[in-house]
C-alpha cells in the first residue's frame, strides 16, 4: 500500500515443503498430505497448521502491498513429470509468473501444489532466500553460507517471517531469529535483525478456536517487522515525505435574490 511517506511494501511468500529435523534426504511417512498425520494434512472441514499460518500472516501483511500480486515459492519437493528435486518452484506451476492474486490465490495454489508435487526434505530455504535478495547463484543449506546470505541481506530493505510447523525442536531457527546474539559471517555481523522466528504449536488454543490461534501468531510474527523497516530507514537517513496538508472542504456561498 502506497503510504504518504511514499512506501510501498512489497511481500513475498515463501511456503516451507518440508517436516522439520528431517536430516536424511528421504520421503516421511507422514508427508502424505492426503494422510492426517501429515502437517500438511487437507482437511476438507478446515486450515492445516501451514494454512492457518499463511492467512493469519498474509491477510494484515497483503494490506501493505499495493497490487496484492504475491509470488508464492515452495521448497522441499519432487516436481512433476520426472520427480525433480526443487527447493524453489513456483505454487502456481509457473515459474515465469509465479504471482498470485491475494492470499487467497495463494492459499488456492498451495494447496492445488500438495496435489501435483511430492513432498521431500531436507530443509533448504536458502534458494529462496536467494530468490527475494535478488542474488544470482543457488546455494545449499549450509549454515557458514546462510549466515552470509543473512547479514548480506540485512542491508536490503526486507524482513524475513518464518513460522515453524510441527513438533520439533527448532534450535536453528532460533538462532538465525538473532534476538539474543545477531548472526554474522567472517567476523561482520548483520547490520540489522531482519528474521522473525515463531513456532506454530506455541500459538494452538487448547480449546480449538483456531481464530484466536492466529490472531494470536500475526500478532507476534509481525511484531518486530515495523522496528525492521524503521532501523533501514534510518541507517540510510531516508526520511518520510511532509506530511500533505489537512483537507479543507469547499464553501458554498448561498446567493439570495430580493
């Protein structure tokens, strides 16, 4: 959304294909989305944990964007015909114009993919990563290179929201979130926080309303985006534009004939 500071954020939305800690290059068991053990189970009665979290982000963050035109990637998968590995493909099955029509065209195209492709580990988001900083090359997921992908990126103006599904421990991501101590690479650190880091299953209301789930997880996955944006700004010393003068309706002079 064009702001009077003369911002328009763009958002990219990256979907995770792959069950955490899976540290062997293999098919899980449970990864069948047709199967409810799956985290990517599709339900035909209601949001998997993966879709609740895409629309409760998605749904404040596409209000900042101007045409809500979204490319949506996927990673951790074997594409059709010939079962490729990707760790970045296009939802929507083209990757010339990967973009979506609002969140829900791409929630439309995540879940016709779970029907076309087979889901496949290990975690590998560095591709993507690469995708949205504009970088050339694809790169493995090798933490010594996805530190210097991350404090290379903190100099572009992009924040990076990762919600992790699932029941595993996520010592990885929580790391990478910088909260305590910020990532660097050769001895530079980034010069900015710009990756959020929140697990899923904190955010479940016990009772099962999954509105206050989300509500819940786009509260605290989006909390340090507005810090992330401002710090950028005022590294580069860019200043919002003055602020437009206060609207001051017409008079109408009301002529009388005697």
């Amino acid at each position: 959304m064009a702001s009077d500071s003369g911002i328009d954020t763009q958002f990219g939305k990256l979907l995770y294909f792959v069950v955490q800690n899976t540290r062997a290059i293999r098919v899980r068991e449970d990864s069948n989305p047709a199967q409810p053990t799956s985290l990517h189970y599709m339900n035909p009665y209601q949001l998997n944990a993966y879709g609740m979290a895409l629309k409760a982000v998605g749904e404040i963050v596409q209000d900042y964007d101007s045409d809500k035109m979204f490319p949506a990637l996927g990673f951790g998968a074997k594409l059709p015909p010939d079962g490729r590995i990707s760790h970045e493909f296009a939802l929507n099955g083209n990757p010339q114009n990967p973009y979506c029509d609002g969140i829900e065209g791409v929630m439309e195209a995540y879940y016709r993919s779970l029907k076309s492709v087979q889901l496949y580990g290990p975690t590998n988001f560095a591709p993507v990563i690469n995708h949205v900083a504009r970088a050339i090359s694809l790169i493995n997921m090798d933490r010594k290179i996805l530190n210097r992908l991350l404090a290379n990126a903190s100099k572009l103006p992009m924040s990076i929201i990762i919600v992790g599904v699932g029941p595993a421990e996520f010592d990885a991501m929580i790391e990478l979130d910088g909260d305590d101590v910020r990532v660097s690479s050769r001895g530079k650190y980034a010069e900015r926080d710009i990756v959020q880091f929140v697990p899923f299953r904190d955010y479940i209301d016990r009772s099962g309303n999954h509105i206050l789930s989300m509500a819940r997880l786009a509260k605290d996955v989006l909390a340090e985006i507005p810090e992330q944006f401002l710090s950028y700004m005022r590294a580069r010393g860019i200043k919002p534009s003055p602020a437009p003068p206060p609207y001051t309706p017409p008079t109408h002079v009301l002529q009388t004939q005697i």
